[in-house]
C-alpha cells in the first residue's frame, strides 16, 4: 500500500487544543501519509461529562467511512477507562489502534490488554516508522519506542533516544481541511482553535525540575542514558510557529508560552527573543516562569518585548511541604523579591497553588495563607486540586504510607473531571472549606488582609466556615466578572473560553 492511500486517524479526548497530535499529524504528512485528528469531546473545566451515545455513534461512524489503516488515541491517564471502553469498538470495524501519550508510556502492560500497539514517549519517528512498516506489510515487532503483543505476550521494546534537536520537527498541524470536533451530539469540520484569541505554543521538552506529582519524574527514569532531557527550540523556530498561528487566527490577541519553565534557555537565547518577537509578532506575551528563574532584569527585558501576564509556581507557601511533600526547592525568597519588584513592572501576575495533599497540616496550611499575605497585590491565585497520577514520585509514597488507595488514582479516580482547577463545589471537610475560602480571599484586594489574618487565627470559624465560605464565593464571582469584563475589552472574551470556564456552579478562583 502507497504511503498516500495509508490514512491515519488520531483521536484526542477532551482537549482541542492538544498540540502533540498536530505534531504527530504534521510528521506523518511529511513522511507521506494522509491524517486526520478528530477531537473528541471539548474541554469544560471540573465539568467533563461522559460522552453520549449520539457522539459515539458520530466517531464510529466517521471511522466506518473513512476506513484509516491505523487509529491512533492520545490519552492521559484521566481517559484511561475511556480509551479502554472505546478501543474493542473500533477494532470491530476492523482497525489496528495505538495508544499514545503519558500513561501509555508509563504502563504499556496494561494498555496492551487492549490496544494493538502502544507508542513510548516522544511519538513522532515511532509512528511514522509503524505507519511504513505497516503499509508495506512488514513485521513491526522490532520498531524501538514501540510496544506489541507477540505470541500472545506483550513485547516492550528499547525506547528511542531522545530528539536532541526539536528544531528538525515539523511545525505542529493547524490546517483545517483535516479536523473535526465531536461535541453536543454533532461533528462540526475545520481546527477548532482557529477561531480562538489565544494561541498557546511549547517550546521545549522535559523539565529541568523533579517535582514529586510530576509525570516528569516518570519520564526522566525511562529516558535515562537516553540524550538530555530537557532540550528547546531555536527562537527562529518558535516564531515561525507564531507567525503560521497569526496567519490562519483572524482573532488573535494574545500568545501563550505554555511551557511549566519559559525561558530558561540562555542569555543568548533570551536576547535574540526580546529583538525579534516584538518585530515579528508584537502580540500581548504571557509565560510561566519558575521562581528559581525570577531575576528583575530578565523581567524588565521580557516586558519591554510584550510581557504582560506571568504566571509563577508556588505551590505551597511552606518550606516544609515544598521541599518534602513536592520536591521542590522552596523559592519563596525570590517570589518577595519579585513582589517587590513588581510594584514598579506592573505585571499581571498568578500564583499557582496545590491544595488537597493528605500530607499537608494545619501549619502547612496556615503557612501557604501567611505567605500570600506577605505578597503584594494585586495577583490572582490560581488553585489546582493535587491529582494522584499513577506512578509518580508522589502517588508512590502516599500508596506505601496509606494515604491514598489504588482506588484513588487517576486512571481509575477520574477526579481531573470534576476538580482540577479547584472550585467550591467539590466535597470538603469543614477545615479544608475554611483553608480554601481564605485561600480564595487572600487575593481580593477589597478585601482587608487584617480581616484574613483575623479569621485565619478564629477556631469558631474553622468548625463552622459557612460564613466566610459565602464572602469568598461572592469575592470570587466580583473578580471573575471584572476578569471577564477585561478579557471583552481587549477581544479575548471568545465563545471557546466561555464553554471551557463560563460554569457559575464550577467557577474557578481567581
């Protein structure tokens, strides 16, 4: 079979703007394959429902025309079940499937009790490389990076060595003559991200960090002996992306380095990108930024390209917790100092915060609302549930010490569902209710930081927190209006943001 008669189709769950599929898509065009990407299903913060049978129904039926050669399904572990579910469905239609992504490249064994093939790691020359064998009618059992079952028994093969250059990609696939969204019982053609405000672009690979809850640590144990881990893009390389993104989005606003760890590339690298960005794309800038990497020159000279929004992990506000808990080397000196200087730069700033940990006390917790009360504002918090990914650092230790159960976990737990970006109305004890809602109110500048520091130190309000629960959620949706209220007036308040956080009874904190 010719390369251009050999369709492959990839299918991502719950998130169109999955970016590892476009580069798949864009590697397996360049090798001479014809693909599509469907997304099924979009992406509604801690409101993720199951799929109907209608939509279903429209996956199967557009794989029943299509016919491709090979089915391929990104998955996280939070889709697990899903793709288990879905996987037997299309192999009666006679397709060969292959699993891809984190939790596939974590467990293989497990997945293989369902899919054909699964693809370890980094994904591009792995599947180009079965996509060949296959059209040819070759034996695929000996393609590194890939897993099979021979003679009835899974077959896990040597892992490919890292891409050391991510300049020799492709860029990722924005085309729109290839796509299909499958949400609210119908398949609407073209790339779902086109009609978005915001274009969100990676950078590099891997992680100089070894965050316990990370998949990050997972990864770097597979890829051990392997090439660097952590590695990035040339500035030019990135651009290019940027400018294909200004192309093909009439309603582009604003770009987003999504990478956990923006700029960490090298004083070079950093000079050659505040030059250039401004010419190519001259775009509103926001980024991550780890703490360890804050300095107020790099802040001044990020600005002066366009930088008006960053966004910095904190995680937990105690020493303690960050250094035991999450492996983390505690930064909060350098958030200080960046608070300080943020009264002169003036930069929309977010804290990231982890809340949910079982190992976390009473002081760990007092300690990460102290903290935020040292900081000036304003800022916004961004909390996020503490998700039990199987097989990480983490997960491990609170599965050994009894914390948590198999149950528990995320390929089985779903939690990321229902509570990812934390709001209230996920069940809680009445400590954990009083500790997020001060939390909450830490970073609403109408609301007096003595009044916090107050009722932080009140035990009546700690055994009965409906009181203060009732200020944060009217706090919160303040916030959240004036938020939105910003986002309209500079032309990024879209339809597609709206479907994913616009939910009054799942309203996230700001």
């Amino acid at each position: 079979m010719a390369e251009k008669d050999f369709l492959i189709t990839l299918v991502a769950f719950y998130g169109p703007e999955n970016a590892g599929v476009r580069y798949l898509s864009s590697a397996l065009k360049k090798a001479g394959f014809k693909t599509e990407i469907i997304f099924f299903k979009d992406w509604k913060n801690n409101n993720l429902k199951p799929h109907s049978l209608k939509e279903e129904d429209l996956l199967l039926g557009r794989l029943r025309d299509t016919r491709p050669s090979l089915v391929g399904l990104s998955l996280i572990s939070s889709f697990f079940e899903l793709a288990g579910d879905l996987t037997p469905k299309f192999k009666a239609l006679g397709l060969q499937v292959v699993w891809g992504g984190i939790h596939p490249t974590a467990f293989p064994e497990d997945c293989l009790k369902t899919a054909d093939f699964v693809c370890l790691g980094e994904g591009e020359a792995t599947l180009v490389e079965l996509a060949q064998t296959l059209s040819q009618g070759r034996d695929p059992g000996s393609i590194r990076g890939l897993a099979l079952n021979q003679d009835a028994k899974p077959k896990i093969n040597p892992m490919r060595e890292l891409i050391a250059e991510l300049d020799s990609l492709e860029l990722p696939d924005l085309n729109a003559d290839n796509k299909f969204l499958i949400e609210d019982d119908k398949i609407t053609p073209g790339e779902p991200i086109l009609s978005g405000a915001e274009y969100r672009i990676y950078l590099s690979r891997g992680c100089p960090f070894s965050c316990s809850y990370c998949y990050n640590s997972i990864l770097k144990q597979k890829y051990r002996g392997l090439g660097r881990y952590y590695r990035y893009r040339s500035v030019e390389h990135g651009l290019k992306e940027l400018d294909l993104a200004k192309k093909l989005m009439p309603g582009l606003r604003r770009i987003k380095i999504d990478d956990d760890t923006a700029f960490c590339y090298g004083k070079a690298w950093l000079e050659e990108f505040v030059l250039k960005y401004p010419q190519r794309i001259g775009l509103p800038l926001e980024c991550l930024l780890p703490p360890a990497l804050l300095s107020e020159k790099l802040l001044e000279q990020l600005k002066g390209a366009g930088l008006v929004k960053v966004q910095i992990g904190i995680e937990s506000g105690s020493q303690r917790s960050s250094r035991e808990d999450y492996g983390r080397a505690a930064g909060n000196h350098k958030i200080l100092q960046f608070s300080a200087w943020n009264q002169r730069l003036k930069l929309e700033t977010v804290y990231d915060f982890i809340i949910d940990n079982p190992l976390s006390s009473w002081e760990d917790k007092k300690a990460d609302i102290e903290f935020l009360l040292k900081l000036d504002r304003p800022f916004k918090v961004y909390l996020y549930s503490l998700v039990h990914f199987p097989g990480t650092v983490l997960s491990q230790r609170l599965l050994e010490d009894g914390k948590i159960k198999p149950s528990d976990l995320e390929n089985a737990s779903h939690k990321a569902w229902s509570q990812f970006r934390v709001d209230f109305s996920y069940p809680r004890p009445k400590d954990e209710i009083f500790y997020l809602s001060l939390l909450t109110l830490t970073s609403k500048d109408f609301i007096p930081k003595s009044w916090i520091r107050g009722w932080l130190n009140n035990p009546w309000l700690k055994k009965h927190p409906w009181p203060v629960l009732q200020l944060a959620k009217a706090a919160n949706l303040i916030k959240m209006l004036g938020v939105a209220g910003e986002m309209w007036q500079n032309g990024e308040l879209t339809w597609f943001k709206i479907k994913q956080y616009g939910n009054l009874k799942k309203m996230i904190s700001q």
